[in-house]
C-alpha cells in the first residue's frame, strides 16, 4: 500500500464532512419508515457502529435469517471499515458524536431535543434535502444501501437492547478492553 493511500485514508477519518454526511443517511434512513426522531445519541452510535463496519452489519442481517439482505453486502466491501470505533462502556463508541450532532444541529440539518435523559434527534427539511442528494452520488451509493439495511435490522430497538444484541452476535466486542480500537 502506498504512502499516499495512507494519508488520504488517514484525512477521510479526520474530515468531520465525511462523517456528517454518514450521519445524514443514516437518519435519513431511520426517518424513512417513520418520521420519528432517533432516541439517543447512543443508539446513533450503535447503529453507525453497523453502518461502518459492513462485516457486523452482514453477521447481524444472517443472524436475523436475513440472507439475502446479507448478500447485498458485497465480500470486498465487508473487510473494509469506514472508519474506526473505540470500545466503550455502553458499547462501540466514538468521542465525536455529540460534536457531529451539535454539527448537524448549527448547520440546520436536526434538530434535537430532551425527553427524560435521552437526546433525540430529528432530521430537518433541509437534512433531508442534504441526505437525499447524497443518497444519489455515487461515491455514497454503498453508504446509502447500508444505512437501509441497518435500519431494516435494528431501526426498531432501543439502545440498550441494540447494545445486548451487538454483544450476542459480535461477542469478541465484550472481551476487547474499554478505549481500544475495534478491529473485526
């Protein structure tokens, strides 16, 4: 591999653009079936854990009976990673969240708002105009598919049973020391 494809993956993952935009199709996609917000920057970030990580999202879909939703995955794309989580007490995690949510909110792309301690968030109009055209570009086709098929699988659980059944179906998640990078 070339130095050069190196840094360019290494610029990707510090882009907070590339990011936002992955967080604007994958609530893109949650909004889809129902125009309810996403309760909780945590099940965001379990959700974007399948998003990023197509091979977790492909054992989830088989684990489900999902077959042929798994198929759509193609076997090169499932040994990449988008971009790396960390292990974290309530399941993979990445410090950023709350900043690319904060993000999205002072760009007008969501809303979020408190309902007991949980944070939901809400796709705007103009997140949705955003979200759908990068849904068209083909350089987020793959991302955008994705995000459709993890909501398919988990869209409907909250987030501490979206946690447990991570743990279940990718149980060497738990054995991995809290802070580490997650490599599966």
């Amino acid at each position: 591999m070339s130095l050069k494809i190196v840094k360019l993956a290494s610029e990707v993952e510090q882009s907070d653009n590339f990011h936002l935009a992955r967080l604007l199709i994958l609530l893109a996609a949650a909004a889809r079936t129902s125009n309810k917000p996403l309760q909780g920057i945590m099940k965001l970030a379990k959700m974007d854990f399948l998003l990023r990580y197509p091979n977790c999202l492909a054992r989830v879909l088989e684990d489900q009976g999902k077959t042929a939703l798994a198929a759509k995955i193609p076997k090169e794309e499932r040994d990449t990673i988008e971009a790396k989580m960390i292990r974290f007490r309530y399941g993979p995690w990445d410090s950023r969240y709350r900043k690319w949510v904060s993000l999205l909110v002072a760009k007008g792309a969501c809303t979020t708002y408190l309902s007991g301690r949980t944070v939901n968030v809400k796709l705007t109009e103009l997140g949705a105009k955003i979200a759908a055209t990068l849904q068209k570009k083909l350089e987020f086709a793959e991302l955008a598919s994705r995000g459709k098929l993890v909501n398919t699988a988990v869209g409907t659980m909250g987030a501490t049973a979206l946690k447990d059944y991570i743990y279940r179906v990718i149980p060497e998640i738990v054995s991995m020391r809290w802070g580490d990078n997650i490599e599966i």
